[in-house]
C-alpha cells in the first residue's frame, strides 16, 4: 500500500461588509484631482455640496497665503451617492471611487462625535490616508466648537498631505517650562491666554481658577487653557487655527520645543513649517507672484458597476494548472464578490478574442450561474493582451456610449510584446483596468495600463498552496459600492497536508460582519472531507462540490450567529 502526499487545499472565507491610493498631484503650485466622496448612509441634502465647494474655496486662499504663496487647491471632484436623486450637474466618474477618497463625508461614529479628523497613522513627514468630515459639520452646526471650515481643513489637508503633527496634546495640556511657569502645550507660546477649570450643574456654569495637583506639580486634571479673544500672535495653523491672527505655521524661529506637542513627539522636535519645506512639494515649487484662481469642481454620482472578465486561455495557461486555477478564483468572484445590480460581461483571449458573453446584470444566482458555465475550458494559442481589451471595450460599449468609469477585470500569464501599442487608448477610453498576473512573466505594459487607470494590480505565484489569485479576484470589490454590500475576507490560509493530517481553523465573526457569509475550499489533488460546526455545535449544511474545477463552497444566507465558526477538515487517501 501507498500513500498519495501533497495534498493541497486551500480556505478562502469571505463576509459581505477598503487601500488607499491618491490621485492628488501637485501642478503649477496647484493641488489637482482632489477626491470628496459623500458617503450613501449621508441623508440627501444639496446644501452639503455647496458647503464643501465655500470649504474649499476659502481653504485654497488661506493656504495660499499660509505657505508664502505657494501652494492652493486647483480643481476638486465630489462624489455623491448612488441612491441620491439624478441632477443634470452630475457626471459619470472615471477613475473616482472610495477607495481613492482624500476626504470622506460621513455621519460620526458615535452620535455626537462631529470632530473633524484625519486617518494618519504614519510618520512624520509622511501622508496619511483620508480625512473625515461628518455632514453636521459641514452644515455648520459645530462652527463654534471648530472654527471657520475653511481654516479647519487647511489643518486638515497639512496632516494629509505633510504628515504634520498638531501642536496641542489632550494627554498632556500642560507642561512645567524651563521658567518654572506651567505653560499650555501650544505653539507659539506667544498665544496668550487663560487657565481655567470650567463646571456646568444645572442650568448654570462657573469658572474658576486652577489649582495645582500635589503630585504631578502641573494643573488639576479638569484644567483648560482659554486662549484670548484678541490676539496678534499668527502661528500656528497646526494648534489652533480657529484664531482669527492664526495665518502661519510655526517655524523654526517661533517653535515651542518644550512642549510635550505630537508634533515634537512625532518629529523630532521640529516645527511643522521646517517639515512643511522639506517636502517634495515644497522643493518642486516657488512662490507664485498673482493670485490663484478659484477651485473648479465636478459633481460625479455613482451609477452601477460596469466591469468586464478578460480571461487568458493561451497555450501556455496549461501548464501548473493555471486554467484550472484561474476558474477557481473566477468562480469566487462571480458568485461572491461582484455586487448584485452590477453588469458584468466576458470575453476570452489567446492571440485573438472572442466576445463570450454581453452584459448581462447579476441580480439573482441565475446570472451568476449562466456567467460560471461561460468561462474556459482548454489552453492553446498565443497571447495577444490588446485584443482581450478591446473586446471588453466593445462589449462594454455595445450597452454604454461612454466607457468612463466601467471595469476590466484582465488576467494573463506571459509577456506580449505588442501590450504597449493600446496604451494611449486605453488611457483615453475612462475605463479602469485592474491587472492579475499568473506567474513570473508580468508585462510592464500592463501594469502601466492599471496604474494610469486607478486600477490595482496583483501578483500571484504557481505554488498550489498560494492563494494569490482567490485573493487578488476576492479583493475586486466596487469602489463605490456601499460598505454592507461589500465582501470582506476574513481568512485565508493554504497548506500542503499529508494523509490523515487534518486542518482546523476557527474563524471569528462578530456583530459587525456576518451577513451572507461564505465558505470556499479549493484543492490541488484528491477532495478532503469537509465538516463546519455552528457555534451552537451543529453541524452546517452540505458544501456544493465542482469536482471538475475541484472546489467547494457554502453559502450562509442572512446573518450568522455571532460567535466563532469552527471549521474542521480531514484528507482522504488513496490505496494503491
């Protein structure tokens, strides 16, 4: 008797519930191709975009003044949701999505909890992901708790774009200074002001001098620092830029290095501005010697999603069972994670194309399933990477008139030296172009087609036990699709297992996932016996087997139960 070794299967777990990559760059002192998306939990309200569009027009001169005249903000798009009402003003984004978002408008967190924010979880000097605005501050109902909006988000954008820190600590308000005095952790410490604790009981409250604690030889805990309402200090931007003489960053002649500020923390005890000059843009621009013109902006609304599978079945797809694994991970994608109400088309290519199937919009498992039995199921020829794109344009072309914003999901294996000559129309189509390399052979050309589209690019190997492309087909979510619509993938693990060898993994699922939640198994030999276990400890219900594509999945309609999914796998064997 003996034994079959290496069997290989691999988990994949994906829930419905984002990288972020900028597309802002720096043109003639100009910031272009800003990204404010409004988020579809936001309630319609008009007046939001015009309170973004003054944000941004005040913030442009105030930051042109506050960087010596150096910088303002150029042309900005604003996203608006899917499920607001159509308007002639909106167009058709191209390459503008969530994912891309430089601000994001959507309600707090928890009720209340309008502070405005930026995601920054870098180093100094380095830009951070996004930053939040909720709609009531927008709308002005927090103006006297931050201030001018315009002001605020030059605050905002400095964190973004230059991975500055702010000047005050809420940790830490107070410091004892090398004077012996207690100073508010502030910059510059020309800012004056007062020391107070502030009560409220009832319908009345009261200030009252602050006292120093015993122990920390600083301010009692409830101790705030009430700047003057007359001021002539101008710096800095960076602690508070709501005073009305605040028009400057503090420098290196101004910064209060003594105070216990993130921004010394974080840099070095540098002032924002010195970090600030020693950014590319700063050392890619000089000071402009007019004013800069206003913003422009483009209203762009979310239509359905529009994406196009360009499949490479070219002779050498045969080998390391490439075909057999690109199914697999096609599969996942259509009956998992392109969203329901999107349109989605096929077409298959050796070194020529072929239109497999039109648009069709998935709304049920019919569609889902007529798209399955579509893909292919032989390797041969050669690989012509252009004509798999210019079919999908065709295919997207023959429902819509305008490509912009519509999706090419493309995967090859090889190299093709003519990859470079659609370029320029590819570029110019609106369309984005999302890139998944099977082996080593990556064509530049390619890549360079997702990148100067907005789209993403992957990489994945032969090995049985990788999952790159179950991964890279998984993580093609819409861009704009709203969040409880989205998969997310909690786990995915593959391992190379001997006879009798079992895998077991417990996947955990808490309230905030859950909903249609989806197990898939795949394999690279013989099929393993598969048992799911509820939290309760019952068994689930039987997994659907594609022996030919040597996969298996189960699909949890509704909600799961909140607790951990235990997940047991045992090997089969063979007798010889």
């Amino acid at each position: 008797m003996k034994l079959l070794r290496g069997f290989v299967f691999l988990l994949v777990l994906y829930l419905l519930h984002r990288s972020n990559t900028s597309f802002v760059r720096l043109n003639n002192n100009g910031f272009e191709d800003i990204i404010i998306v409004i988020d579809p939990s936001v309630p319609e309200d008009e007046k939001i975009i015009e309170r973004i569009q003054d944000m941004l027009t005040t913030a442009s001169t105030y930051l042109f003044e506050a960087t010596e005249k150096r910088f303002f903000f150029k042309n900005v798009s604003i996203l608006v949701p899917e499920n607001w009402k159509e308007n002639p003003q909106y167009k058709r984004p191209k390459y503008e999505n969530y994912k891309h978002a430089d601000v994001i408008v959507a309600p707090p967190t928890l009720p209340g909890r309008d502070e405005p924010y930026t995601k920054q979880f870098t180093e100094c000097g380095e830009k951070g992901e996004h930053i939040h605005f909720t709609p009531d501050f927008l709308l002005g109902k927090k103006q006297n708790e931050y201030g001018p909006s315009g002001r605020l988000f030059v605050h905002e954008w400095a964190h973004l774009r230059w991975g500055v820190f702010d000047e005050y600590n809420e940790d830490q308000p107070f410091y004892s200074a090398k004077s012996k005095k207690i100073e508010a952790t502030r910059c510059s410490t020309g800012i004056s002001g007062i020391n107070r604790v502030f009560t409220c009981q009832g319908g009345s409250c009261l200030t009252r001098t602050c006292r120093v604690d015993s122990t920390t030889k600083l301010y009692e805990k409830d101790c705030q620092f009430f700047p003057d309402k007359v001021q002539t200090e101008k710096a800095s931007i960076m602690f508070m830029q709501s005073i009305d003489s605040v028009v400057e960053f503090c420098n290196e002649k101004n910064h209060n290095q003594e105070a216990p500020s993130l921004q010394n923390i974080k840099c070095n005890f540098r002032s924002t501005w010195e970090v600030i000059s020693n950014s590319e843009d700063f050392k890619n621009t000089i000071p402009m010697v007019t004013s800069p013109p206003s913003p422009v902006f483009s209203l762009l609304k979310i239509s359905q999603r529009i994406v196009c599978l360009v499949l490479d079945k070219s002779g050498s797809m045969g080998g390391y069972n490439r075909l057999n694994r690109m199914n697999q991970a096609a599969k996942q994608f259509l009956l998992q994670t392109v969203e329901n109400g999107s349109w989605v088309g096929m077409v298959h290519f050796d070194s020529t194309a072929t239109i497999i199937n039109k648009l069709i919009q998935v709304i049920s498992s019919n569609e889902r399933n007529t798209l399955l039995e579509k893909l292919p199921t032989y390797a041969q020829g050669g690989t012509s990477i252009c004509s798999g794109i210019k079919s999908a344009f065709q295919v997207i072309g023959e429902l819509y008139s305008q490509l912009d914003g519509s999706e090419i999901v493309l995967l090859t294996d090889g190299e093709d030296n003519t990859a470079s000559s659609c370029i320029d129309e590819v570029k110019q189509s609106g369309a984005i172009v999302h890139f998944i390399a099977l082996g080593k052979d990556a064509d530049e050309a390619v890549i360079e087609m997702s990148n100067i589209t907005g789209g993403s690019h992957f990489y994945a190997s032969d090995e049985a036990q990788n999952n790159g492309l179950i991964d890279a087909f998984g993580a093609l979510t819409s861009g704009n699709a709203d969040i409880s619509q989205k998969s997310l993938q909690l786990e995915s693990k593959g391992l190379t297992l001997s006879s009798n060898d079992w895998m077991n993994d417990t996947v955990i699922i808490d309230s905030t996932v859950g909903k249609d939640t989806f197990f898939l198994i795949t394999w690279d030999s013989l099929p393993p016996s598969i048992s799911l276990w509820d939290p309760s400890g019952t068994i689930m219900g039987n997994f659907t087997v594609d022996a030919a594509s040597k996969m298996a999945y189960l699909s949890i309609p509704g909600t799961a139960k909140v607790s951990n999914q235990l997940l047991d796998f045992l090997t089969t064997f063979l007798k010889i």
